[in-house]
C-alpha cells in the first residue's frame, strides 16, 4: 500500500466515519422523539387523573362515596399505566432493535474496509 492509497482510505474511513455520526444522531433524535411523546402522553393523563380527583372531592356527597369512587378511579389510571407501560417496552424493543442495526452495519462496514485494505 503506498502513500496515496492509504491517504485515500483514511479520508474515505473519515467520511464514513462522519456519516455514521450523523446516522447516529439522527436516530438518538428519533428515540428521544419516541420516548418523550410516551411520557407527554402519560404526563397528560396523570393531569387528567388529577382534575379528575378534583372534581371527585368536590362533588361526593359521602365518605363512603369517595372511597368507592376513588377506588374506581385508581382501577381506571392503574390500567391505562399498565397499558403505557407495555407500549412502553414495545418501543424499547424497537428502539434496541434500531440500535442493533445501526452498530450491525457499522461493523459490517468496517470489515469490509479492513478486508479490503489488508487485500491491497
């Protein structure tokens, strides 16, 4: 391998190297996209669960009430967490899945480039 060679696979693995990055941060913005939009999701509900108690409180007309209604309403924000939570591992799952194939194909990358420099 002489020098033009080797200059021009370094500037190549540079290039590559800075498109990988950009691959990268576009799908850290993807992922953080996808996580905030769950917790906005959940946030909004919990907001809801407390207007919700709110207006409990002010309209039951008895102890007995509050507590029977209180317990309906804990079954209600209960469910739906359980609900968020498993759509919440489902885009982990996705996201570790994105992941895997981004460091796949960065190895994949990088195996063929050796390959092909050691081949020189």
């Amino acid at each position: 391998m002489n020098a033009e060679n080797s200059l021009e696979t370094m500037k190549d693995m540079g290039t590559k190297t800075m498109d990988k990055l950009t691959e990268l941060a576009e799908l850290n913005m993807k992922t953080l996209g996808k996580m905030a939009d769950g917790h906005k999701k959940v946030v909004d509900f919990m907001m809801e669960q407390t207007k919700e108690q709110m207006k409990l409180a002010s309209e039951v007309k008895g102890f007995d009430e509050l507590i029977k209604k209180q317990g309906e309403l804990a079954k209600k924000t209960s469910e739906r967490l359980l609900e968020e939570s498993k759509e919440g591992m489902r885009v982990a799952s996705e996201v570790r899945e994105d992941y895997r194939n981004f460091v796949q194909e960065g190895m994949n990358l990088l195996s063929n480039k050796v390959r092909k420099t050691t081949n020189m």
